[in-house]
C-alpha cells in the first residue's frame, strides 16, 4: 500500500537523532483507510468458528470431526440432502437479499422473521376465502397478497424511523413477535383445520395452491423467485439511478444528504422492498414446502438471513453462495439430532460466524509496528 | 388482596428483570456503546443460573457464575467495540444470536427440570400490617431489593461524583475525556463488562422468580423491550424504575384479565407489551422531535484517538 493512501492514518515518527536506538517496542497502529476487507475473511471466519463450536462439542463428549463430517455429509452429501438445502436456500436467499438491501443503506432489518411469517399468512388467507380459484390465478393472487403483507410489515417499521426517530432495530423486532403472535392465533383459531384432529395448523393446500416441484423431489419454483430478485437487484445497483443514490448514501451518508438524496423516501423504499421479499419467501415457504400454514413455519429464517447477508458483504451474487452455505448448516443440524446433539448447533454456529466476521472485518486495519 | 395490589406485585416482580436489564443497558450506552445483545445476555445468564443451581444447588455460587459468565461476554463485546472498533449493532447481534443459540445447546439437558428453589424473599414482619405496602414490600426477592438499590446508587454515581461525571464525559465527548487525562478504553470495558453482567443477573431473575425452570427462548424477547426501556427511559436509573414497572405491569396485565375470564383470545393480550413499546417509542419521538433526546453523545461512534477532532 502507498503511501499516499495512508494520509490521514498514523504515521510513526522516526527516532529523534542521536539517540540510542537499542531499545524497541511493538505497538499497534490503526489504519482507518483500509476499509474493504480481503476476501478471504469470510472464509477465515466460518473455519475460526467451526473451530470454537468444536471445542463445546468436545465439552459435551462428542468427537467434533465426526460431528462435522456427520453435519457435511447430511447436507451435501447425498442427492436428498442436497435438495433439502436447496429448500432451505430459498428463503434465506429471498430474506437475505432483503437485508442485504437494507443494510447497504444502514437500515437495521432484523424483522424478517416477522416479515415472512406475514407474508404466509397473507398467501394462506387466499386458500382459506378463494378456494376455486385456478392454478395460475391463485398462485399469482397468493404471491401479491405475500408481498403486500411483508411490505406493509416493513412499512411498519420505516415509518417510525423517518418520522418518529425510533431506532428500527427495536420496531422490527417486537413486530416479529406480534406476527408470531398473530400466527398463533389463526392457526389456532379461526384457520384451523376442521378436520385436522385439533391439531393447530390451516387446511393442506390443494394442488392448484402449490407451487410446482421439481420432479419428485421437494424443491419447488421459489428457487426461480430468488435467483431472479437477485438478478434484478443486481442490474438495478449497477444501472439505475435509485441504485447509485444506494450506494452514495451506504458509503457515505452525509455527502448524501448535502447531494440532495431524499433519505427519508428511500429508507421507506427500502423496508417495502426488504418487507416484501420475505414476504415472497413466506408466500414459497406454505405454499412450496409445507402446503399449509402451521406454528414455526420458519426455524428462524429471518435472523440466519442476516448472517448470510452479511457474510456475503451484502453482495447479490454472493448471496446466492451463502444462503446455500447456511441451508446446509441447518439441514447438517438436524442430521446430528440422530447422534444426540441438539440441532442448536447450527444456530451456535451461525453466532459465531458472526462475531468472528465483525472481527475479521476489521482486524486487517490493525497492524503491529516495531518502532524503534 | 384486591385486583390493584395483586398487579403491582405482579407489576414488580415482572419488571424486576426488566429493570436490571435496563439498568445494564444505562451503564453500557453511558459509556457509549450500543448494547444490543442483551437478549442473548440474559438468555446465557438464566442458562448458566439453571445449569449451576441444578448441579450443586447453591442459589448464591448460581448466580455469581452468571455474573462471571456474562462478564465474559462483556468482555467480548467491548473487544470488539472498543478495541477493534467493529460495528457495535452487528456485534450485538451476533451477541443475541451466538447467545440464544449457545444457551439452547447448553440448557439441552436441563429443560424442564423444575429448579430447587426459588428466588429467596426477605421478610419483613413489621411491614406486613399495612394495607398496600405490606404485601408489596413484606416478601420481596432479594433480587428485587438489589435491584432497587442499585437504582439509587447508580443515579448517584451518574450525576453525583466525579466517577460518573468521567462516564458521562467519555459517552458524551470521548476526545475531551481523553484530553482531561480521562482513559476512555478502561472506562468503556469496565462499564460495558459490569453493564452486561448486570443484564445477565436480569436473565437469571427472570428465571428464579418468573418460571422456575429452564426453557428455550425463555426472555421471548425481553431483552430487547429493555433496550427500548433504555431509551424511554431516557439513560436515566431512576426513569427507568418507572418504565421497568409500567412494562412489568403491562406484561402482566394481559395474564390478569385472562383470569378475570375474558373473552379476547390470550394471543392478542401478549401482544401488548410489544405494541406498547413501539407506541411509547413513537410518542417519545414526537414529543422530542426538537429536543435533544438524551441521548449520549458519542453513542456508537468508536474512539480512535489518532483522528482526534
């Protein structure tokens, strides 16, 4: 790195002349110009804490590589498990891209969870008062109707950041519970099934209400969903003026605000997008995969999907990567239940992902010095 | 007792962890780093409490083990904030995440097992005769009563000595601090160690006095109602005695009008606390949208003194 570049970092002195220069010290310098990562700290962080997750598997008496090699090959390691990640991918591709939207503009979303489960809720209500509907005309009514509801749940949360200063992290999160809570209502109450042996949970889809699967396995068509979302995020950061005002505003929020950038405006833009994309994932998720709206319809799709933003440094195309990744993870967690170990291990896993990620991002702008 | 005394002890006894939480969360963004991972706080502090009162079934061992783990976490986190400088809203995410997690895999073989004992009331006879206050103050945790007394002493070490006077300095203008021989790192890791040991004695309360048995996801997101408390309550202790025992009150109301047999499904009455928060954190946003808030000024902004300005 030039020098030039390093401007308005620390500069070390050189010793004053004439002095002794037998003695010498270490310290550490901090370089706030180097800003973008290197691209091997995502992967430094999984490996750091597969490695720190080892040690309390080791605590509880278990071997950590049989363990892992256990969580790979359920994951990945056979066609089914194979296909079941890919079904997991789809969500925490469709939340994650959400996030990544709103995390680019320092949005803190962590109400995805709240915001697919709305978002279920909304594609199920369509099967409960439209039952005759055709193929074609319910899934596209259920997958407005999904983006509406995950949308107006992120509009929930936009508006008292841009016209009541709450902090948004706070908004998002208690509305997740109050969708959860919603959820368990329905499902308990006036969705639930007749015929469902007072089991809570909403009538099965008919097969017009589902979406088409490939073959005989369980992936569905919100794989196509996801991977387009991507795509048009992607061309609309590189192409368009909304996504350039994106980018200013992310890397540097005050010049934004000089330019002219309505902030307020796009930061509700923002949360509808970011609302309705988990939305869609809720809407593949009742209607792809469990073909009725039932309790925990997410094992906690919502917060993963912020990890796998963030490990994939909000990138679309790197989203892609880490929501299979992350699929891999919890379908790997439930494939050690059968050894005895709880399937938190994914969920352990995922937490510090994160903290060695936040760490890593920053540990390359340290570096020790000798000075002399 | 009548409907009006039985929810305020219900009223207390809920806001007992919310106010510790909150209480944790004051000392933390004092200093000037955001505490977000107080929900994971307290889910490892009523883990580790369960996991060391089952095993060697000392009250008092418990729960200094969930002070020395949480401060472990503390610690964490201010390497990440104050010495790293990394992100401290994603680092308190992490913290809820890793924590939740963490504690769900830890908690695994002690869920469901009912606890040898509850949180250890102190009575006090004199008190029991009168009307309102007897019943309230007569049985109280220890817990509670520590709680309380840490109010009064945090609101004196905030505005009444110098100790808090250099707390303030270092939330409020880190540079100055610095420059007046304050050291601004000692000061934010030791507050931001003891702030998240106070959030984990919250977590074990929670635990003790509300359901005395370990489950998954016990908080059901109190932790973060205490970092809406923080702000309701406007970084002050002693507000925030007010605000823990109004949300203590709300979160148990929904419980007492069930009993009175209501006919609105149970679902929408747990709603409130939740709803409550965002209404009262939009009325507060309103109200002082031309004043300043409160809040420190250096919040979340870390210190490099090389880029001192």
């Amino acid at each position: 790195m030039s020098l030039e570049n390093r401007s308005n970092a620390a500069v070390s002195r050189p010793a004053p002349p004439g002095k002794s220069v037998w003695r010498m010290s270490y310290r550490l310098e901090y370089d706030s110009s180097r800003a973008r990562s290197p691209w091997w700290t995502p992967i430094l962080s999984v490996v750091l804490a597969l490695v720190l997750c080892a040690i309390f598997i080791a605590a509880n008496g278990m071997s950590p590589i049989t363990v892992y090699e256990r969580m790979f090959r359920g994951a990945f390691g056979t066609a089914y498990g194979f296909t079941e990640t890919m079904v997991k991918a789809i969500p925490l591709l469709l939340c994650g891209l959400g996030i990544a939207v709103a995390y680019r503009i320092s949005v803190w979303n962590i109400g995805a969870e709240g915001q697919l489960t709305v978002g279920a809720m909304a594609a199920t209500a369509v099967t409960i008062y439209c039952p005759g509907l055709s193929s074609f005309w319910s899934i596209l009514l259920m997958l407005l109707l999904g983006i509406a509801a995950g949308a107006l749940w992120g509009l929930m949360t936009a508006v008292p950041r841009t016209h009541f200063g709450v902090n948004e992290l706070i908004t998002s999160l208690m509305l997740n519970y109050v969708a959860l809570l919603a959820l368990d209502y329905v499902v308990f109450g006036p969705w639930k099934d007749p015929k469902g042996f007072n089991f809570p949970g909403s009538p099965m889809f008919t097969a017009a209400q589902s979406l088409p699967v490939l073959g005989s396995t369980r992936l569905h068509i919100g794989l196509v969903f996801g991977l387009v979302a991507v795509l048009i995020y992607f061309l609309m950061i590189r192409f368009t003026r909304w996504g350039y005002e994106l980018k200013l505003m992310g890397a540097n929020p005050a010049a934004a605000r000089y330019a002219g950038i309505h902030i307020k405006r796009h930061i509700i833009i923002v949360m509808l997008i970011s609302g309705g994309l988990a939305g869609v994932a809720g809407m593949a998720e009742v209607s792809g995969v469990t073909h009725k709206l039932m309790q925990g319809i997410s094992p906690g799709y919502g917060y993963t999907a912020i990890i796998v933003a963030w490990l994939a440094k909000l990138n679309p195309l790197g989203l892609i990567l880490t929501s299979v990744l992350f699929g891999g993870l919890i379908v790997g967690g439930y494939s050690v239940q059968t050894i005895g170990l709880p399937s938190s291990i994914s969920e352990m896993l995922q937490g510090s992902i994160l903290f060695f990620l936040i760490a890593g991002e920053m540990i390359h702008r340290f570096r020790i010095r000798r000075s002399v | 007792m009548d409907f009006t005394t039985q929810l305020l002890i219900a009223a207390i006894s809920a806001g007992t962890p919310l106010l510790l939480a909150t209480l944790g969360g004051i000392l933390n963004e004092r200093a000037g780093i955001i505490q977000l991972g107080a929900d994971g706080l307290m889910l490892m502090g009523a883990v580790t409490t369960c996991i060391v009162y089952l095993r060697t079934g000392n009250l008092w061992l418990a729960l200094l083990a969930t002070v020395a783990v949480t401060a472990v976490f503390g610690l964490l986190h201010s390497f990440l904030c104050v010495t790293l400088r990394a992100n401290q809203t994603m680092s308190g995410l992490a913290m809820t995440l890793f924590g939740s997690g963490l504690s769900a895999y830890l908690g695994k073989p002690v869920s469901g097992i009912p606890l040898p004992g509850t949180s250890p009331k102190l009575h006090l006879p004199w008190l029991e005769p009168i009307p309102v206050l007897g019943p309230i103050f007569g049985r109280m945790d220890y817990l509670t009563w520590l709680s309380l007394l840490l109010v009064l002493v945090l609101h004196l070490l905030i505005h009444r000595t110098s100790w808090g006077l250099h707390l303030r300095a270092v939330g409020d203008n880190p540079a100055t601090a610095d420059v007046m021989g304050i050291r601004v790192q000692l000061i934010r890791y030791s507050y931001v160690i003891a702030g998240a040991a106070l959030i984990g004695l919250a977590g074990a309360d929670m635990v003790l006095a509300y359901a005395p048995t370990w489950n998954e996801g016990l908080t059901a997101g109190r932790g973060w109602i205490a970092v809406g408390l923080v702000i309701f309550a406007r970084w002050n202790p002693l507000r925030a005695l007010f605000c823990a025992c109004f949300f203590g009150a709300l979160d148990s109301l929904g419980f007492r009008i069930q009993l009175l047999g209501s006919t609105v499904p149970p679902y929408f009455l747990k709603m409130i606390p939740y709803i409550v928060t965002i209404l009262v954190l939009m009325y507060l946003g309103y109200r002082n949208r031309n004043k300043p808030s409160g809040t420190p000024e250096a919040l979340g902004v870390p210190y490099i003194r090389e880029q001192r300005f």
